[in-house]
C-alpha cells in the first residue's frame, strides 16, 4: 500500500483555477470515485492552504501501487481524467511540488484489503 502527500504551489494569479479544479472534482466526485477504482486507489484527499502570502494545494493519495495508478490516469483516455490534468497543467507549479512519505500510518487498513 502507497501512502504519500503531494504539496504544490498554486501558480501566482491561479488560485481562482485552483478552486475551480476544486469545484469540478466535486461536482464530479461520483465518476472520479470510479476512476479511482480502475487506478487502485483508495483515497485522494485534497486541500488548500495559504502560507506565508502562498496559495498551496495538498494531495493525500492512498493506493495499492502508486506508479500504477499514475500509469493508468495518464493512459485512460477518460475525459474528466484529461479535465483533471489540464487543471493540474494550469494552476499548479510542478517544479515546486514535492512529494512527501509518511514515518506511520496507524489504522485498519483492512478495510482496504491489506492485512
């Protein structure tokens, strides 16, 4: 199980994006719940933050595989797939992202078919 949390700067002037690709996401959260399932995953969890005067968005991701998960998104050909990544392409600084490993997980995992 991959367990990992993304943080990116929101790009300067894009925070009205980033709360749009926010927004779309949830309206669309029933079809984004089957894409996750094809892609192994378990949980996306987003948030929004401003620190220090700099817009964030933080990504919590709970999957079988990871590389897996990307792998398939990328490939799928599903349009709220390629929404997604446009939005991603057009608010988020990706040379500022970084990716960040838990030190522990405590819970039932379980309930997500590990043991």
């Amino acid at each position: 199980m991959d367990a990992v949390l993304f943080k990116a700067k929101v790009k300067a002037g894009k925070v009205a994006v980033a709360r749009e690709w926010i927004d779309f996401l949830t309206a669309n959260k029933e079809k984004g719940e089957e894409t996750l399932k094809n892609e192994r995953e378990h949980l996306e969890v987003y948030f929004m933050s401003e620190e220090g005067g700099i817009s964030y968005i933080y990504m919590f991701v709970l999957a079988d595989d990871l590389q897996y998960a990307n792998q398939v998104a990328a490939q799928s050909g599903n349009p709220l797939d390629k929404k997604h990544f446009e939005y991603m392409a057009e608010c988020i600084d990706v040379e500022s992202a970084v990716q960040i490993a838990p030190e522990l997980i405590l819970g039932d995992l379980s309930v997500f078919g590990e043991s």
